[in-house]
C-alpha cells in the first residue's frame, strides 16, 4: 500500500474544504482528482504530500503514519520519497537549464542529470537561461527537475491547464512515460477533461 487516506477532513475557520473522505492508492498506481476548480485538490494534494495536516482523520504513506511524524520527519520524507510538478513552475529564471535540473538534485536517489537532459530532450537547450525558454521548454525542465530523485510519487498539479491540446497531450504523455521508467505513482490533480482519458483510476471531488 502507498496511501492509506482515513476519514480525512479539512476545515479553514469552520469553513469545509474537504468532507470525510477515505481512499487507498496501491503501489506503483496512478490517480487524477478530478473537479471544478475550487474543489480541494489543491488542497487534497497537499494534505497527502504533508504539506498541510488534516483537521481530523489520518493519512499514511506507506508505514509513516502522518500523525505520529514531527514536521522534519514530514519533511525529510517528502524530500527522499516526492516529486512535485506545479502549474506555475517554479524554476530559477537566471541558471540555466541544466543548473534548475542540478539545484534539485539530492544525491542519494540521483538520475545521472546528463541522461535525464538526454531522454527529455533537452540537450539543445541545456545551457539557456530559464527566463529564455519557451513554456513547453521550460515544462520539460520542471519534469526534469521533479524526476531527478527518482520520487516514488509524483504530484503534479494542474499540469496541462492553460496549455493548447496538443500541447496538453505532449505534457501528460511525457509525464507517464518518465513515470513509468522510475516506476513512480502519479498522481495528477486536474479540471481538465481532456486528460480523463489517460487514467484509468478518477477520483472526482
Ligand atoms: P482546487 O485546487 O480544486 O481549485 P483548492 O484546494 O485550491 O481547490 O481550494 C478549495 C477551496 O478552499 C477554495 O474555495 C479555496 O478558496 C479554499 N481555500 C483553500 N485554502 C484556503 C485557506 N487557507 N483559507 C481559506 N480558504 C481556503
């Protein structure tokens, strides 16, 4: 089992954000969120990666049972065990391609950065400034820098909104191709009903 997710809720100021929700994700499965925007899966998304903690109910990723770990102990298994695609990227704009690649890197799990830029297709552009890149350059950098540890999840947020439709299917279809090399779970939180299609595991929120 990689997610154990039991009767979880999240409240801001006795406002419902998510509503008793229990849910399992098997090893190596895939999973999208699927739901308008404003649903929770931003928020679902942080929840399961430790980023927020639930107002009740438990969340396990693997044998961690998030109730039972300290914020460093949260945080050193979200660094050895995830990998995070965001919808705004986040990459450095004044290093390079290879150096965003580089910076995320952290030795232990570690892709060899040269065979990444390789298979991603980024070797032209691998010494360019970030703030030079076109977006979908750019995305594949962001994909680089989330695979570099090899996560054994990757989340990813949003990935192809804003994008054209074939742009959409590049990004997806490159996202489940790397998450099959590292044999990392996936799981993709979206609005978007083109990607539907792609998994065969939906929750809808
Ligand atoms: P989605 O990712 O589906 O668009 P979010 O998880 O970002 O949805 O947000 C769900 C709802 O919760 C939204 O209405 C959002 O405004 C609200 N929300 C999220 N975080 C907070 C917060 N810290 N304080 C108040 N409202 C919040």
């Amino acid at each position: 089992m990689l997610f154990e997710i039991k009767n979880i809720k999240y409240e801001v100021n006795d406002t419902k954000i998510i509503s008793e929700k229990s849910f399992k994700i098997n090893d190596g499965q895939h999973l999208l969120i699927h739901g308008p925007s404003g649903c929770g899966k931003t928020t679902l998304i942080n929840l399961l990666s430790g980023l927020l903690k639930p107002t009740s109910g438990d969340i396990a990723f693997e044998n961690y049972i998030y109730s039972e770990l300290n914020e460093v102990e949260i945080d050193n298994l979200r660094f050895s065990n995830f990998g995070f695609i965001f919808q705004k990227l986040h990459l450095i704009g004044h290093l390079n391609a290879k150096q965003n690649i580089q910076i995320a890197s952290n030795n232990k799990n570690s892709l060899n950065v040269e065979n990444l830029i390789q298979t991603l297709g980024l070797k032209a552009i691998e010494n360019k400034m970030v703030k030079n890149l076109s977006f979908g350059e750019s995305q594949r950098v962001a994909v680089a820098r989330c695979l570099v540890n090899s996560p054994k999840v990757i989340f990813a947020d949003e990935p192809t909104s804003g994008l054209d439709d074939s742009n959409a299917k590049i990004v997806i279809d490159l996202i489940l191709k790397q998450a099959k090399k590292t044999e990392s779970s996936l799981i993709v939180s979206t609005h978007d009903q083109r990607i539907k299609n792609f998994f065969s595991d939906v929750l809808e929120m």
